[in-house]
C-alpha cells in the first residue's frame, strides 16, 4: 500500500462499460485512466471518486484541489475514442 496525500489510501475505482479500462484516483490524488488490455495508464486530472458515464463517453469526478471553481465541483472529461 502506498502513501499519498493524506498518509496511506485505498481509493475508489471503477470499470469502463467496455470492461477494459478502469479509471482511478492513484495515492498523489490524480485520477488514472488504466487499459487493462494494453497496460498504458493516462493522468487525466487531480480529484476524487472518479466513476464512467453509462456510455463510456464521459469520467466525471470531484475537483477539490487548486483551481476549482467551487469545493467539491464535478468535472466531466470526454474519452477520445471511447468504446461502447
């Protein structure tokens, strides 16, 4: 088990709906997009509780690090080339 921002963290997950990729928030509180297929991992920001549109289209997550408009803000990053 790693330590992250806030000492040691177990961190919320989830699978795409094409059951390849998954995306998670890893120890340093950036959100990680994993293909399980090909191994490549992608940062795709800073947050929490990332989860996948019903789509595959879309992660949303909570922005609370610098830079967000307001505590605890969602955001919504579009996922080029997503499978459905």
């Amino acid at each position: 088990m790693g330590s992250g921002i806030s000492g040691p963290v177990i961190t919320s997950q989830a699978w795409a709906p094409d059951n390849r990729r998954l995306v998670y928030m890893n120890d340093e509180g950036r959100i990680i997009v994993r293909d399980t297929a090909t191994g490549v991992e992608e940062g795709i920001g800073a947050g929490s509780s990332p989860t996948w549109s019903p789509d595959g289209r879309w992660i949303a997550f909570l922005n609370f690090f610098r830079g967000a408009r307001e505590p605890y803000d969602y955001v919504l990053i579009p996922m080029e080339g997503a499978r459905t």
